[in-house]
C-alpha cells in the first residue's frame, strides 16, 4: 500500500483543483453565451419566444442539476450518443448556469424604466440602437455584482460532476478518503479549497453591489 | 425508442423515495427557517462576539459546496466520534446549509425595519413580545418571503445529493431503477418531472401560506 504524506495529499488536491477551476470557467463561459441569446429572445417581445425562454427557465431551475447531469450523463449514453463525463459535466452546468443567469438579467433589465425604450423609440433609435446605447450600458452595471455572485453557485456546482465521475476537487477528496482513511482532514482541506475559490468572489461582489448603489 | 413502461412496476420505489424527499424537506425547512431565524436575530441586533460567530458560520457554508458539507458530516464527523446514520447526516447538513442562506435572507428584512418603528411601538405602550412579533418579525419576514421560499425550494433541490451517502430518496430511487432495467434516460426523466412537480407544488404552498401568514395587509 502506498503511504500518503500531507505533501501528497496536497499535491493531488491541488491539481484537482486546476480541473474545478477548468469546468467552472468552461460553464460560466457556456452558461452567459446561452443566457445572452436567450436574454435577446426574451427581448424581442414575440410571444412564442418568450413562452420558449420562460419554459427553459422553469424546467432546469424547477429539477435538481445532479438529475441533469444523470440525464446527461447516463441518459445520453443509454440512447446511443456516447458522452465523456467532461462533456456531460459542461453541458448540464451550461443549462444551470443560464437558466439562473437569465433570470437574475430579466430583473436588471426590469428595473430599467419601460419609458427609455419608449423615448429612445420616439427619438428615431432602431431597436438594436436602443439595446446597444441605452439599455446595455445601464443593465450590465446592475447586473455585474449579481452576475459575479452567481458564478460563486457555478463553482460549487461543479463538485456534483464528481458524482458522474469527473476528477475534480471533491471527487479526489474522496478518491483520497479511500486511500487514507482520513475524512476529517481530507474534506476539511477539500472545503478550505472551494472556500479560497469562492470568498473572493463574494466578496467582490458585495463590493460592486456597494459600489454601484453609491453611484445611485 | 423510449420505453417508460418498464418503469410502471417500480412505481413503489419511487413513491416511498418521494415520501422520504417530501418527508426531509419539510423537516429541514422547519429547522433552517427557525435556526436562520436565530442567527439573523442575533447577527442583527447582537453583541459584536456573537454577531462575528453568525457570520463566519454563514461565510463558511455559502462559500462551500454542499456536497463537501455533506462527506464532512457524514464521513469526517465519525472520525472525531460522532457517529450519525446517513438520515441524521443528511438532516443536519440540510438544516444547516438552508439555515446559512435563510440567515442573510432574514437578516435583510430585519435590516429594512427601521429604529423609529420599533421606539414608536415602544411609545405606543406594547410589550417586548408584541413588539419583536407585530412590529419586527411579521413586516421582515413578509418583505423578504418570496427569497426565502425559493431558497427553500433550491435546497429541496439540492437535496438530491444526499442519494450519495445512500439515503433512499427520489435520487436513490432513480439510480436503483436504472440499475435494475436499464432504462437510464426514461428513470431519470421521470425523477426530474417528479422533481419539477414537487417544485411547483411547494411554490403554490409557500404562496397559499404566505397569504394566510400575511393576512393582516387584506384584512384592514
């Protein structure tokens, strides 16, 4: 049997790390793209657009994300498309990520006064003008600190890719838990590392939230 | 082809993993929303010793995933001798996840009662208790109710990872049915509608009681 010094312990927690930060950075890169489009469907007013976006949105913030990544997972492979545990890992983090993504925008751009769409309208701006120059620049300023926030959900929902078999943090925690028989200071270590992640960016984002409501 | 028949005689398993989600999320709920209840109490109008223990307490759980908090109790407890059955651990690390967000929820709707509200009911000739029910708790607790109940509802969600440390819930109920007819996608399709279900379930109860709760506005 191979005995594991703290420096091991460390060593193997650390590069697990790297793939938490990897996967969290590849779905909060997946989940605003998706939440963007789906952000500009929901803006076009067109009626079936808005039941699409509002169906998305209920139906992955209403089931829980380990059943997602199942159904990604196993689900998938089980109807004949072969699907690494990378790839499910992003792809069901992409669903959950947008989903809260886009509805924590819709409240930015809802506190935006409905009479600046209405005098950029009379003013002659198209409506990608009024988007680009009235609407955008305000909304990403509400919306940064929640944005930010958010990503700190995102980080933690990348420890549940462990359980579909992902090697990331809290999977090597318990790969390591096997080997040496040591929960207390494993998963201790394992949460003072999601805690460095995560605190930064909820401190950040208290900070913006302070700043912004200074500014107002 | 999608074949959901074969799940029909698993609907047993399924009911009483059901039961047990329903069962633990009532629990929990109760649990946190009055450990939550506690803590933003003392966070709010505490002294600066306590006030700093509430919010590491919040800190450390908000910053952390759940799952983590969850192998921590049931894995790393024992080993300092404290023994708990997958239930137990479950329960505990379930009150205290939704405990920490319930804490920074009701802590804001404490926050947004303002001083002169609670010296003019202090004039106005009311008791400690009349004040801290009527004048603090009910008009805090009805400004910040919607954030609470959707928290709630994302730690019934969440609860789905205590399938892990073998508790027999929904999760655990789709992982065994799949196991046993291979119908991974149909098994797991089902269990997320059934999740969906108790999801909006829970939101027409949180809002039939918040308008019994919060009678008084209509009432007057």
């Amino acid at each position: 049997m191979i005995e594991f010094s703290n420096y091991d312990i460390l060593r193997n927690l650390m590069f697990a790390t790297q793939w938490t930060i990897l996967l969290s950075l590849a779905a909060f890169i997946g989940g605003t793209t998706v939440a963007l489009t789906l952000t500009a469907m929901r803006l076009t007013r067109n009626p079936v657009m808005q039941r699409i976006v509002k169906i998305y949105v209920e139906l992955f913030q209403g089931t829980p994300l380990l059943m997602q990544m199942f159904l990604c997972f196993f689900g998938l492979s089980m109807l004949g498309y072969e699907i690494s545990a990378w790839s499910a890992a992003i792809l069901s983090l992409t669903f959950f990520t947008s989903a809260f993504l886009v509805e924590i925008w819709r409240g930015c751009i809802d506190t935006l006064p409905k009479g600046q769409w209405e005098a950029s309208r009379c003013l002659g701006l198209s409506f990608l003008q009024t988007l680009r120059f009235i609407i955008l620049p305000q909304a990403i300023r509400v919306a940064t600190a929640p944005t930010v926030g958010f990503s700190v959900q995102v980080i933690k929902g990348t420890a549940l890719a462990s359980v579909i078999g992902f090697v990331e943090l809290t999977k090597v925690g318990t790969m390591l838990n096997n080997a040496t028989f040591e929960p207390f200071k494993i998963f201790t270590l394992v949460a003072l590392i999601y805690f460095v992640l995560c605190y930064p960016l909820s401190l950040y984002s208290k900070h913006l939230e302070k700043k912004f409501n200074v500014s107002r | 082809m999608l074949y959901f028949s074969d799940l029909l005689q698993y609907s047993d398993v399924f009911l009483s993993g059901l039961k047990t989600t329903v069962e633990l999320t009532v629990l929990t709920t109760i649990l946190g929303v009055v450990l939550g209840t506690v803590c933003a109490t003392v966070r709010q109008y505490g002294n600066r010793a306590s006030q700093r223990v509430v919010s590491v307490y919040v800190e450390l759980i908000r910053n952390t995933p759940f799952i983590v908090q969850l192998f921590f109790i049931f894995f790393g407890l024992p080993a300092i001798g404290m023994m708990l059955s997958p239930w137990e651990a479950s329960m505990i690390a379930l009150t205290i996840n939704l405990g920490a967000y319930s804490t920074e929820i009701i802590r804001a709707g404490l926050a947004s009662i303002s001083k002169g509200q609670i010296e003019a009911a202090k004039v106005l000739g009311l008791n400690f208790r009349q004040t801290l029910t009527r004048v603090i708790f009910i008009p805090a607790f009805e400004k910040i109710y919607p954030a609470l109940t959707s928290q709630c509802i994302i730690v019934m969600l969440g609860s789905a990872v205590i399938s892990q440390i073998s508790v027999q819930d929904l999760t655990y109920a789709a992982n065994l049915v799949q196991s046993r007819n291979f119908r991974a996608f149909e098994s797991y399709l089902v269990t997320a509608l059934m999740y969906l279900g108790l999801s909006i379930l829970l939101r027409f109860a949180f809002n039939a009681l918040g308008k019994r709760l919060f009678a008084y506005r209509t009432s007057n």
